[in-house]
C-alpha cells in the first residue's frame, strides 16, 4: 500500500542540472499533481518532469514493419520532355512558327523558332516568362 504523495514526500524525477534521473522532495503540489520539485543532490529546484515510460525497442519495431517495397525509380526528365516532343510534333508546321523576341508576348501552344534551341511549343505562360518544349528539353525564356 502506498502513501498518497504531499509536500516534503520523496519521488524520483530526472533533474534538470544534474540530467540523471535523482531523488527529489516534493516542494508544491496542485490538488494530486506534483508541480515543483528541489533535487537532494544539487539542491536545485524545478518544475516537475515525469519519467518517461521505456519505448518500445527498435528491433521490436522494424519487425513490425510491413516488408520493404522496391522504390520505382523518378521518371528522366530528359527523357519525357523528349518523348513529349516527339509526340507532339508531326501535328506542327514548322511555315506557322514565331520567330522568338523577348519583347513579345506569347500564349499557350504556340509555335516558336529560336534562334539557338530551334523548334519549340509553348507550354506554360508566366509573368515576364514562357516554358518552352524544344527538342533538347524545356527551357525557361523571357518574355514581353
């Protein structure tokens, strides 16, 4: 049978000066909570810190752990740009492309010449900026 805890009762706690875990004498209490604690051995006081219940062991929790699936590897870039590329461009006449100027402003799926990249199609419109699909990949280009 145990004593119910009061003030000037002993507990062990961990101390926050000595970082081990130290008997301690109860200094306040609020209703059946310990609140404030004075260390016996560097006679520190302190809010009270319960101690904490053991976890589980890790070796317990990796086996618990479902088996491990392989991860499927991150799509190329490269290569889906290239891919995208290729299927979309036998529907384009290459007559009808937009020789590219900074200046200018351009819309979505339209067709571009530039002067270093070659071919392209517009893919995304940003302010300032235009993502442009070419055949080596998308570029970032600057735009009115």
């Amino acid at each position: 049978m145990r004593r119910p805890l009061s003030a000037g009762s002993i507990i062990e706690t961990r101390c926050t000066r000595c970082r081990a875990l130290m008997n301690h004498t109860i200094v306040a209490m609020v209703g059946e909570k310990v609140v404030r604690v004075e260390c016996n051995t560097c006679h520190s006081m302190h809010n009270y810190h319960p101690v904490k219940t053991e976890k589980e062991t890790v070796t317990t929790r990796t086996a618990q752990k479902k088996a491990a699936t392989p991860r499927t590897p991150k799509a190329d870039p490269v290569a889906v740009a290239a891919a995208e590329w290729e299927a979309l461009q036998p529907g384009w006449d290459a007559a009808q492309a937009i020789p590219y100027d900074m200046e200018r402003k351009y819309r979505v799926n339209n067709l571009l010449l530039h002067s270093l990249f070659g071919l392209g199609i517009v893919q995304l419109v940003l302010p300032n900026k235009i993502d442009v699909l070419f055949h080596e990949g998308k570029k970032r280009l600057r735009c009115g």
